[in-house]
C-alpha cells in the first residue's frame, strides 16, 4: 500500500532522527516541502501509475522515444506515425499544456525580459 506525504514524512522524522530538541518536527516539515518541489519537477506520469483519459492527445516516452499518441476507448495507443503498435512501447505520458499554461508558467521570464526591453 503506498503512503502518503504526511505518513512518509512521520516515518522519516519520528522513526530515523534522534529527538534533538524539535529536530524531527523540523525533518518532517522540510521532508514535505522537498517532496513538494520534487512532485513539481516531473510532469511525466507513469502508465503504471495511471492512464490518461481515452481519445485525449498527449505525449508519451517509449521505445520509439518521444510520440503524440491518444488511449482508445478500446485502450490502445493509436498515432499518427508509422511504427510497428505492438512494440511501442510507451512508459510514461503528460498531458500536452495549452499556450494559456505555458505563458502562465514562464510569466516570470517575460516579465524579465519585457523589463531588459530584449
């Protein structure tokens, strides 16, 4: 059964840190925000972990290395590239974000360079 945040921070602060006045309290706190930032490194998902919605386009990594592909209602990858389907392979996929979140995303670039006049 997987654990949650909270419960691998306690595992983590109360079971493996000596209690130094407040330190695992303080283990645990860091132990969430680095898990935090950890979680907003990676937008791949695992196929294991979940599976995108049927007939919505995103990403995916597999064999034939990076691919524009959708899940049938059927639950098969289908693409618009010729490659062999059986063998495709595909591990991870991550929604395709819209321009809207993209922009979102790098406000803080845009800012910089409208700031520069670049």
């Amino acid at each position: 059964m997987k654990q949650t945040l909270e419960e691998a921070a306690q595992s983590m602060a109360y079971n493996k840190m000596p209690d130094w006045g407040g330190l695992p309290a303080l283990a645990k706190k860091y132990f969430i925000k680095g898990a935090d930032w950890q979680a907003k490194q990676s937008p791949w998902i695992s196929v294991e972990e979940r599976l995108p919605e049927n007939n919505t386009v995103v990403l995916t990594r597999g064999a034939y290395g990076f691919l524009i592909c959708q899940l049938s209602s059927l639950g098969e990858w289908e693409t618009g590239a010729n490659v062999n389907k059986e063998r495709l392979g595909i591990t991870h996929w991550m929604p395709i974000p819209s321009f809207d979140e993209i922009l979102e995303a790098n406000k803080d670039v845009l800012e910089r360079i409208k700031e520069k006049g670049d």
